[in-house]
C-alpha cells in the first residue's frame, strides 16, 4: 500500500485515536473479552490507559490502518489503574482485570536503554496482508536506533510467529503461561531482532 505514514498517537485527532484503539480491540477481541464483550467499554478503558507518546499509528490517506506499542527502558506504553479497571468493568472483574493486565502488559520487559519491546500490534482486520504489519515493524528497526526489537507471540499464532520470523526475529526462549495456556491461546515465545544485523528495506512513507 503506498500513502502509508507512521506516527504517534498523541500527534492524531480524537476520531483518529478512537479508530486505532478500535482496531487494537479487534485484534486482541478473543482475549479481551474475558474482560468485556462491550466494544465500546473496551475502548473507552484503552484510551484511559494507553500513554499516547509511546503508541504509534499507521495512517493510510489519513485514516488510521495499523497500531503499535512500544515499551522502552522505564517507560510502558500502557498504565494500567485499578480505579480504572473497577469504573469500567465492576469490582470484582475490574480488579482481577488490572492484576492481570498488570502482569502482562506492565511488568518491565526492556533491561537497557539498547532495546526496546513491542507490548503489542494489530493491524486493521479488513486490510490484512496489505504490510501494515511490516511497514510499522521496519519503522521501529530502521528509525529508532535501538540494537534490539522483542516481542512476544503465542504459539496458537503461527501466522504472526512467520511473519516476524521473515522481518529477522528469532525465538529466545517460550516460558508457561497459565491463562494464555488453559484460555486455549497456547503458550508466549519470546522473540528478538538485531536490528543493527537487519539490512534496512524499503519502508513505508514516515514522518
């Protein structure tokens, strides 16, 4: 796709945040219902928490197509707070949904100032295989000068895994996950990219 452009979050307007929140809901749709089937609930409680200068969007004649978060050394691109949790899901499931996401998506993943972790990306579900996904990884590796780019992915998600696997990544290590395993989503691998060893491709149009 030509006319792609990646920026952050905190650069777009209010219809344009709501739209790339809305496509990370329906990425991630089968784990975060447990939480909610309520989309609109989803996405309220995401704008409350997503730290808009660590997030970056792919626009597409202005419209946003792709998201991705990025967690570097102390900084998380999600701040997860109870409150939060309570106001928009109750008590009881409210609480129990900031421990978990707390664990998941708040525990530090970034040990130096050298890498940088992708908490998560998701791509519009109408426009998959267009290289959205691509276009925002190959901007993080050749635009943000970190040595080293991690994620993780299940291993119920063998079209991702090949995915990263073709940008360079390589698989670290996997590690149990109790609710990712017995929710049926198979268990996290944990994967990096050189991006110094990565020779820089043709990238989409940034700014």
């Amino acid at each position: 796709m030509d006319n792609m452009k990646i920026v952050l979050m905190s650069q777009l307007n209010e219809t344009q945040i709501e739209k790339a929140i809305s496509i990370y809901i329906e990425g991630f749709y089968h784990i975060l219902k447990l939480m909610s089937k309520d989309k609109a609930k989803l996405i309220s409680f995401h704008k409350a928490c997503i730290m808009k200068d660590m997030v970056y969007v792919c626009l597409y004649d202005d419209e946003a197509v792709g998201i991705l978060a990025l967690e570097t050394f102390g900084k998380s691109p999600v701040k997860i707070k109870k409150e939060v949790c309570v106001e928009h899901f109750g008590k009881l499931k409210g609480s129990i949904a900031a421990n978990q996401m707390k664990s998941a998506m708040v525990k530090p993943k970034v040990k130096d100032k050298d890498s940088a972790h992708i908490e998560f990306i998701a791509a519009d579900p109408n426009l998959r295989g267009k290289g959205i996904g691509s276009a925002m990884i190959k901007y993080m590796r050749d635009n943000l000068n970190y040595k080293y780019l991690t994620l993780e992915v299940l291993t119920k998600n063998p079209r991702a895994r090949r995915l990263y696997e073709r940008l360079g990544f390589v698989k670290v290590r996997s590690y149990f996950n109790a609710g990712a395993f017995f929710a049926g989503f198979g268990i996290p691998e944990f994967m990096r990219l050189d991006c110094k060893a990565s020779e820089p491709k043709e990238t989409a149009h940034v700014r």
